[in-house]
C-alpha cells in the first residue's frame, strides 16, 4: 500500500486502510473501489491524503503502533470532554486514566515500535487528533527513555490532556485563519496555566500530569511561556510533551498554514529548533519516528522516484526503497537499501 494525495487518486483505484470520521464512525471501508462521489465526500470532510492498494505498492506493508479501535476511542474520548466540558462539570477523570492505561499496554507489547504517521489527518478536528498523537509520542520517547509503568499513565495522562485549558479560550481566536494580533495570542498563551488549574482542581489526577498542561510551551532555551523557565527548570514529562506536540503540529495542515513534510519536520526537531529542545529527549523521539514513513514517495537524486518500503533504525534518512519510476518516467521496479548504496539518497518527498 501507498499514502498518496487524494487529487491523484485513479478511479477505480482500491483504498487500502479504512478511513474513520472524527467521532469513531467508518467513512469508508478498506478494499472499497473508490469512485468519485466517496472521493468527494473525503475530501468534505477535510482529508486530504489516504491510502492506495496498487502494483506500484504490492506487499508493502504500512502498520500504526497501536491499534486501530484504540485510537479511534481515544479520540472520541477527548472530543467528548474537550467539547461536553464546562466549568461545573467535572472530567471524566478515570476514563482517561482507563484509556491511557490501555495505549500504554499496547505500546508496551509492541516489540517493534515505529511510529510511521499512519493516521489520517482532518483538518476540523485537529485538536482531538491531535491530543491523541501527542500522547502516543510522548508514550513512545517515554519508553526509550526506560520509564516504569507508573511514569508512563502519569506522562501520558498529562499528554493526552496538555490542551485541555484551550477549552476556556474562544473558539474564534483558536480557529482564526490569518496571524494573531498580540493581545490575541497573550489570550492562547494562558491556556497552559487555565489547563494547570482545571486539571489540579480535579483533585484526582496525578500533580505531575497536571503540570504537563503548564509547561508544554516552555522552551529549553527559555524562549517559550509562560514562565519562561529553562533547560532543567522544566519539568521532564513537559519536556517530552514540547517535542511531540510541536512535531504532531508541523505535520499536520491547520487553518492557517500547510503541513510540513515529514522530513522537514525532523530536520527541524533535529537541528533548526534543536535549542528548543531538551537533547536528551530528542535523542529518544527519534530513535521510533521515520524521516520517510514506510508507504509514502520519495525523490532521489537520480532523479527517479520510489517508494519506502522499510525504515533503517540504524541510518533513518536511508530507507529501504522500490524505485518505481525512472528519470524519464518510465514504470521500473527495483528494490534498493539505500543504507548499502551511498551513492544513491533520498532528495525529497514525492507526491505519488
Ligand atoms: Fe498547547
């Protein structure tokens, strides 16, 4: 299977992973023939990328790192108490604690953790989805960082909830399409210490998750808010959290800007925002996040173009590839470690 973009979609052509609604629902079903009606209704629903079974992809295999129904629930959980929630309700604390609990077992059983971006992304609903990701990351460096269950619910429960204060700001400032006025992002600036006091006022969370929804913006460097603290100052699960959600935020297309590719992403986290950043933590992120997703384009500078088959852990920005079409265009099927063969590298992503 291959991820491509939804306008280049051939009719007739097979999607290869269901694609589910915002609330949990199946928009449309894996092994549905795509016509061009249901690829309208993707596209209504802001998707912009799915999945294709071809010949081009025969027998590559692209897998998420928990299941499927695990995440949908857990995005509908969030939904559910980032849109029912108001001042006198309380949140359904143990459901979250329930839900964190099992992404933890499933990523603890999985001896292979790769996070490949395999979910797709709607634009609408990015705050649930985007909660979701930033758990699983944060999960994920957690894990490399050789934390203990107990650290694990604590960091993820804080992760999954980090945005949670955006719930008291308005809803035309969070969403407005153009740059924000000063006074207007001094306005989102405090849904860190608004989420610190929700979540502390509920009484049955852990502190330390509730000091995840404080600290995610700060920066290691003290450039961020809103207490500008620095490097250690910070605590370490708000740490881990600053680099899942600014990763899950540049992949992702938001009103007012497009996504960045995925390789551009890393090359940002690794190097050009490396300052923001706790070197540590990004040493672990790393080491389970592809530079090029399995299943996704890529140009190389033999000016042909292929399609990753498999990471390297060893050396993430030389995957295992099929070259798929040559220079000229011209249909070719040959499969290439670019770990082994450095004559040839990766140039960009491709659109397929
Ligand atoms: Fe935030």
């Amino acid at each position: 299977m291959r991820r491509v973009n939804i306008d280049t979609v051939p009719p007739g052509a097979k999607l290869a992973r269901t694609v589910f609604s915002s609330d949990g629902g199946v928009l449309l079903m894996q092994g549905v023939e795509l016509r061009e009606s249901y690829l309208e209704l993707l596209k209504n629903r802001g998707i912009t990328e799915i999945y294709l079974d071809d010949d081009l992809s025969a027998g590559i295999e692209v897998h998420d790192v928990i299941n499927e129904n695990t995440r949908n629930e857990a995005v509908t959980l969030v939904k559910r108490i980032m849109t029912g929630y108001s001042f006198s309700d309380a949140i359904d604390v143990e459901k979250v604690k329930l839900m964190v609990s099992k992404i933890v077992d499933e990523l603890l059983a999985n001896d292979d953790i790769l996070y490949n971006l395999t979910e797709i992304k709607t634009v609408d609903d990015y705050t649930f989805e985007h909660s979701v990701n930033v758990c699983i990351l944060s999960l994920i460096t957690g894990i490399g960082l050789g934390f203990d269950t107990t650290q694990l619910r604590e960091l993820g429960i804080g992760a999954i909830l980090h945005d949670i204060g955006k719930l008291c700001i308005p809803r035309e400032i969070l969403k407005k399409p153009c740059q924000l006025t000063v006074e207007e992002f001094e306005e989102i600036k405090r849904h860190t210490v608004l989420g610190y006091e929700l979540l502390k006022n509920s009484g049955q969370l852990y502190m330390v998750s509730s000091y995840i929804a404080l600290g995610h913006h700060e920066r290691y460097d003290g450039s961020g808010y809103p207490l500008r603290l620095k490097n250690k100052e910070i605590q370490l699960y708000a740490r881990i959290v600053a680099v899942a959600d600014v990763y899950d935020a540049l992949t992702s297309d938001r009103v007012y800007r497009k996504r960045l590719k995925p390789h551009e992403v890393y090359e940002y986290i690794t190097s050009l925002g490396f300052h923001h950043f706790d070197p540590q933590v990004v040493d672990s992120f790393v080491k389970f996040v592809t530079v090029y997703p399995v299943g996704s384009g890529v140009l190389l500078n033999t000016r042909e173009r292929a399609i990753v088959v498999k990471h390297n852990r060893k050396m993430p920005t030389r995957p295992v590839v099929r070259i798929v079409y040559d220079e000229n265009m011209k249909r070719r099927s040959k499969e290439i470690d670019l770990s082994q063969d450095k004559s040839i590298f990766v140039v960009d992503a491709w659109e397929v």
